[in-house]
C-alpha cells in the first residue's frame, strides 16, 4: 500500500474543501489507498470533517497540531514532575538515614568488605564525587570492552574537568587493542596519563591517597575499601613503583620499532613466567593475554632456542642467560652498565 498522506495533504491546502469521495479520481490513486490517507489524516487532526457533511474535509494548520500535541506532552511531564517530588519526599527521611549511616561506617570502618557489582560500584561513585586532588589506577588484563572504555571516559572527562590529576597504568598487553588505544589517544590529549608496564599486577583504585579499593576474591565480585593510612599509602607506594618502571602508553598508533620493543618486553615477561613453572593459562592471566595468543608468543619462542619441549625450553633459556636477559628487559635497563 502507497503511503499518498502528503499529496492528499497538499491537494487539501490548495483547495481548502474538498471531497473524501473526489480524492481518488482526482490524485488517480486507488480509492482504497485514497480513504486509507484520509483516515490517517483525520487521525493526526491535520485534517477535519464538517460538522454537517462527513464527506467535505478542510485542512487544519501543523502548527495548531503541534500546539495541541505539545500542551498534551507538557502535561504529561507536569504529572511525572509532581510523581517525581512525590517520591523523592517521600524517600528523603531514609535517603538522610542512609547518608547518615554511611558516613558513622566511614568514620569508624578503616577496612569494609564490599559485596556484589551494584554495592563496589555504589561505593567507587561516592569516593570519586569526594576526590579533590588525584586518583590512581591499576588495570590489569588486555584488550578492555567499549562499554567499559566508554564509561572509563565518562569518568576521565569528569575528574578532568575538575582538575584532578589521573594516572593510569596498563599490562602491555593492552597495547594492542586498538580500542583501548583510541580511549589512551582521546584522555592523554584531554590531560590523563597512562603507562604500560610487562608483568602482572591486581586491580587498585586510589583516591586523593586516603581511600583504596582493591578485589577482595579472585571473580572480582567483591572489593575491599580501605581507608586505613599505612596501608593505603603501602597501595599507593606500590602504583608509584609501577608507574617508575612503566612507559608512557603512545596514544597514536606505535611505530613499527615501538611495537617490536613492546614484544619484546612481552616476551620478556612470558619467559620470567615460565621459570616460575606457570602454565600456559597461568601465564596468559598474568600478561593479559588470551590463552592462545600467549601460546602464540610460546610457539615463538620454542623456534627461537630450537627447543622442542618444556623442560628443553627452560634448560635452554637458562643456559643462554634468557632469564637474567628479561629480567633486565623488563625494568627498562637493556644496556645499563
């Protein structure tokens, strides 16, 4: 069926009157599509039937729709308006009760256990509305999901904004997830800073140097929050070590020398983590790799020494001084003397 609502419309306007039984013969339309528009119109108000003679229509200005459709909506957003004061009265006493709570617990709790997503997220919110000065941020794994490089944006474009200070540190691994490039581009242009480092390290957020979070069990779904001083400034004690040994994450795309070092430096770390006898799931949780991109990087490096199982591998790696190699690699003193 031919949508003819804009020609019966205009024919309409041009006329002023005109007749629903004309409308057909005189667009030659079929009669069916021609009632099908009328109706359409008389619907939306644009068009109007005599009070006395059904078949005489007139056309009705937009505007005046439009006025009668917006006075519609405005009262609807008047009514959710006075729903919207009505609970938010009447929630206020425990809204008070709560903050008041909250606050004897912040007080008086120097470690709190965080149970659930909803409860660490809550928490993380309020500590970040209070951070005045600088917060720190270790975020251990590859290549992060979009709705979380969005949301992380959201964040940097907010702390940024009121001037504080935002560093982040990244597993080098990260280095090869465009996405998170293109986040790193976009918030060191707007202020952040964002290193790199080889190795594995767990997830900490510090605010201002006196409120920390860090996982609480392995599936991350619960945190501690620790205001305790000694240990907070041992926290951030640690991330000032990881942001020493870190690199700058390049924003733009690195160069092909830059990537060749950055794998490098994952080797690196892959080898150190072999001596320790990890598997190879145990070593791509630690680099932030997929198992099989680290198994990749393993291939590699069986062609490399010419071993051919594990045990050959690490005979070889330690006989050719690998290890020591790697270890040096990693902290950035390759070539030191």
């Amino acid at each position: 069926m031919i949508d003819h609502t804009k020609d019966v419309y205009a024919l309409a306007v041009r006329r002023q009157r005109l007749r629903a039984s004309g409308i057909a013969a005189e667009l030659d339309v079929e009669p069916s599509e021609a009632a099908e528009a009328v109706v359409a119109l008389v619907e939306a108000g644009l068009l109007a039937r005599e009070v006395d003679d059904a078949d005489l229509l007139y056309p009705v200005v937009p505007q005046a729709v439009q006025a009668r459709l917006f006075s519609d909506v405005s009262a609807k957003i008047e009514r959710c308006q006075r729903e919207y004061d009505a609970i938010r009265t009447r929630l206020a006493d425990f809204v008070a009760v709560h903050d008041a709570t909250m606050g004897e617990l912040d007080r008086g709790q120097q470690v709190r256990t965080l149970m659930g997503m909803d409860t660490i997220n809550e928490e993380i919110i309020r500590a970040s509305r209070r951070c005045t000065t600088e917060v720190l941020t270790a975020q251990p794994g590859g290549a992060r999901r979009p709705e979380a490089l969005a949301a992380a944006w959201r964040d940097t474009e907010a702390f940024l904004r009121r001037g504080v200070r935002m560093r982040t540190v990244y597993q080098q691994s990260a280095c090869s997830s465009a996405a998170t490039m293109n986040y790193a581009e976009k918030a060191t242009a707007a202020g952040a800073e964002i290193r790199t480092v080889v190795g594995a390290f767990e997830r900490l957020i510090v605010f201002d140097r006196e409120t920390a979070f860090v996982p609480a069990r392995a599936d991350r779904r619960a945190a501690a929050l620790i205001r305790e001083p000694s240990v907070v400034a041992h926290l951030a004690a640690t991330f000032d070590h990881m942001w020493e040994i870190g690199r700058p994450l390049i924003a733009d795309r690195p160069a092909p020398a830059d990537q060749d070092k950055n794998t490098a430096r994952l080797r690196a770390a892959i080898v150190r983590l072999l001596a320790e006898g990890l598997t190879d799931e145990g070593v791509a949780d630690r680099v932030g790799l997929s198992v099989r991109a680290c198994r990749n990087h393993i291939a590699k490096l069986y062609e490399q020494y010419g071993a051919r199982s594990r045990f050959q591998l690490g005979m070889r790696l330690t006989s050719t001084g690998a290890i020591d190699s790697a270890s040096s690699l990693m902290l950035g003193t390759e070539g030191a003397s």
